[in-house]
C-alpha cells in the first residue's frame, strides 16, 4: 500500500478476495458488479463522514463515536473479525468472528447478534447520511443497478468502514484534528474525481438544490449529519 493510497482504496484493498466474494454471495450478485458496487458505496460512506467531520464538533463527536464503540480496544470486533465475517459466507463457514450469522443478525437484522453495538448498521447508517439515507440508498441503487440491495450493501459496509477508521485513530494515535483533516482530504479527492460516487455525494451535500455547496447547505447539514447524535 502506497503513501498516498486513499482511504477509499486502502479499505478497498482488504475487501478483495473471499470478503468479496461473501458480499456477492449476500447480495445475490456476482462478484464484479460486487466490487463495482463496492467502489461507489466506500467513495459515499467516507465523503459523507468527511462532511461530517468538517468542523472541530463534528470532527470531535466522531472520534469519540470511533474510540467507544468501533476500537477493538473496548471489546468491538476488529477489521479481522468483520472481513473474517464475511469471508465465512463461502462454504457457510464461521468466520474469524464467530460467524457471519451472527454478525450479519445485528448488521441487517438489528438483533443483538454478536452483542456488539458497533454492529448496529442501522444506527451507523442515521448518523453518517441523516434524512438522507433513502436518498443515498436510492442513487445508489440506481449508479450500480442494485435497486433495492443498496441499502442491504450499506449495512454491511458502515461497520467496516467504521472499524477501518478506528483501526487508523488507533494506530496513528490521531486527534480529532487529524481524522477530520484525513477525511476531508478523502471528501475532497471523491468530489475532484467525480464518476458516479462524486456525483452523488455532490448531490447529497447540495442540499437547498441549487448545484453548489455553499453556507446554507452548511447549515442545514449541521443538523441533519453526525451532529453529536451517537
């Protein structure tokens, strides 16, 4: 992995293989439109955490969110546990983690699964996208051809991409400074590249429709994104 690898594609890198193809086999898919699905959903998750992250609150709110509920340091499954998860699909094995019924029980089903509330995708999902995750889940489905598997894709995604983070705060002992920099360089990287998973993160970040980012757009995503809601 090179120094300037993106977070997108670093992520990117620890799904190839059987956690792929465990994602395909959930979705019903084979596994190139998985992974083509897959690089427009972690461009979303990462730009809309960006966002997120953007002013010293959010930016504060989310590490504090990383640090109790995704480091393995406090009992979350770790990125081995998840990719391991998922990995298991094939051949109906257990995973690294105990599993992927259990884990995909809590990821999809909100159930307690494995007694993780990292695990609660749903929640994860309201605080990264707001009121906007119909909107997110929808263009998804509609760039990728998932139709109605895009919300069940970001399910299982927004623990990884989670535990990935918390892995990195971990790692790199970064401060809330440095995590909301890391991934407002990433929004910004998502955006200049544009395809399908700028344009659709420039669409949810447009809120008042207009077709720029400006201070009421600001506003209106200070109430609707993270904002301290974990």
């Amino acid at each position: 992995m090179t120094a300037n690898a993106s977070l997108t594609d670093e992520l990117m890198g620890q799904l190839q293989g059987a956690p792929m193809q465990g994602l395909a086999q959930q979705l019903g898919i084979d596994s190139v439109q998985a992974e083509q699905a897959v690089g427009v959903a972690l461009p979303m998750l990462f730009g809309a955490l960006g966002q997120n992250a953007a002013q010293p609150e959010g930016a504060a709110d989310l590490l504090g969110a990383l640090q109790r509920d995704h480091s393995s340091a406090n009992g979350a499954l770790d990125m081995g546990g998840l990719l391991g998860g998922l990995g298991g699909l094939l051949g109906g094995g257990t995973g690294a983690a105990g599993g992927l019924g259990s884990i995909l029980g809590s990821v999809l089903g909100g159930g307690s699964g494995a007694g993780n509330s990292q695990l609660d995708a749903g929640a994860i999902l309201g605080n990264i996208f707001g009121g906007q995750r119909q909107q997110a889940e929808s263009q998804l489905g509609q760039a990728t051809g998932l139709g109605g598997n895009a919300g069940q894709l970001l399910a299982l995604l927004a623990p990884l991409v989670m535990s990935f983070l918390a892995n990195r705060v971990q790692s790199q002992g970064m401060g809330a400074g440095d995590l909301g920099s890391a991934l407002d360089q990433e929004r910004g990287q998502i955006q200049s590249q544009g395809g399908a998973a700028g344009g659709i993160l420039g669409s949810l970040l447009d809120q008042n429709g207009d077709g720029k980012l400006d201070a009421g757009d600001l506003f209106k995503l200070g109430a609707g994104l993270l904002g301290g809601r974990r």
